[in-house]
C-alpha cells in the first residue's frame, strides 16, 4: 500500500542527477508530478544542464559533493550525518579538499570533479540552493541516495545490499513509476528528483552549513 507521507501530487517539474565518473557519465531524470519526462545518460555538463532549463526543471537534486572539504575541518554536513549513521556513498571517506582530490593518482576521486563540472554549467540557470530552506526560484542543490533511503525508511531499515528494490519501492510509493528505469544509477537519479520535490515543498531537511554546503533530504513524518 502506498505510504501517504511520500505522496506529494506536485504539478511541478523537477530533476536529479546521478553522478558518474568520465567512462560511466552522468544519468539524469526529469519528473513532472509523477510522470518521467526524461530519463537519459550524458558525459556532458553542459547537455546536463540545458536539458534540465529546456524542460522546466524548477529544482535539481545532484549525487555529489556541492563543495569540497576544508583543510581542517571538512564538512560538517557529512560530520552531522555521521552522527545519525548516515554515511556518504559511494565513497567509504569523507569529501576531501580539492587540492588533495587532484593529487590523488588513482583518479579515485574523478566523479567528483564530473560532478563540480555539473555543479558549474548548471550554476547559470539553477543557482546552488545554499540555505536550509527553499525560497522560490531555480536552484539546484546536493543529495543522495542513501541518505534519502535513511530519511524514508529509517537509518535501521535502509540497506546497501536492498537497494535497488527498496529505492524502487520508494520511487512507486510516491506515484513514480520505475519501469522506465532499466539501471541503478537512473533510479538513484529519480530519487535525487524525488528529493528536489520534497525540497520545493518546504518538506526537506538540510544539513551542514554555507561554507562547505548542505546536504537535503526529505524531512521525516
């Protein structure tokens, strides 16, 4: 039975963005009320973001890092979700500095850097929502998909190891249906969508702070 609480019958359009690293690209996914207007894969900030303009995507929830860590104190919005037992996916370690990140030889971090390039172009359009609350036009913002779980389902509840069915449930329980979805990353990028509803809505939580940025996810109850 669908769950009243992720019904939000929003006439508004809005989008998510899975990040992915220069092999995999980005998955992004484009809702309006419950319907998926778009649903593609694009290695292409730029196509990202004028995709997301074109459609009327008033909101953009994007998988990755809106800022990097500082040198010595990181980022307290992971730090304050760390202390719920929310940790960041898809990286066992917190968001490092910038500076570190290019250094690494590994390309360990390259993701990352994909996702500051979306970040970037949609900047234009879809300014970086950088307070707790939602206070009209077009933004974009971070999230992702395992916090989202956790603020749904409860951080007991939600399983790396369940995720492709408990992410698909929680896509069909707010009226979307995930048919169309044929891969992970795209579900993960509908969530992020989800997410940019209950942001517009008034009904998200955000933490961390101006500096290093915050991390939304829907508000409980």
């Amino acid at each position: 039975m669908t769950s009243p609480r992720f019904v939000l019958d929003s006439p508004l359009t809005v989008a998510g963005i899975d990040i992915g690293g220069a092999r995999k690209g980005c998955h992004l996914v484009v809702v309006r009320g419950n319907d998926i207007l778009c649903n593609i894969r694009s290695g292409d900030p730029e196509h990202l973001a004028r995709t997301c303009e074109e459609l009327g995507a008033v909101a953009v929830g994007i998988d990755s890092p809106c800022r990097w860590a500082q040198p010595q104190s990181g980022r307290l919005a992971e730090r304050a979700l760390a202390k719920e037992r929310i940790f960041s996916f898809p990286t066992p370690t917190p968001t490092p500095t910038r500076e570190r990140a290019a250094a690494n030889a590994s390309g360990f971090y390259g993701w990352m850097f994909c996702g500051e390039r979306v970040f970037q172009a949609l900047g234009a359009t879809h300014p970086l929502l950088n307070d707790v609350r939602y206070a009209g036009g077009m933004v974009c913002f971070e999230t992702f998909p395992h916090a989202v779980t956790c603020a749904m389902l409860g951080t007991a509840e939600a399983s790396a190891k369940r995720k492709r069915v408990q992410r698909r449930q929680l896509l069909q329980d707010a009226g979307i249906d995930p048919t169309p979805l044929k891969s992970i990353d795209a579900v993960d990028a509908a969530l992020c969508a989800l997410t940019a509803q209950y942001v517009l809505a008034g009904r998200s939580k955000a933490y961390g702070d101006g500096e290093c940025g915050y991390i939304f996810v829907p508000a409980s109850g």
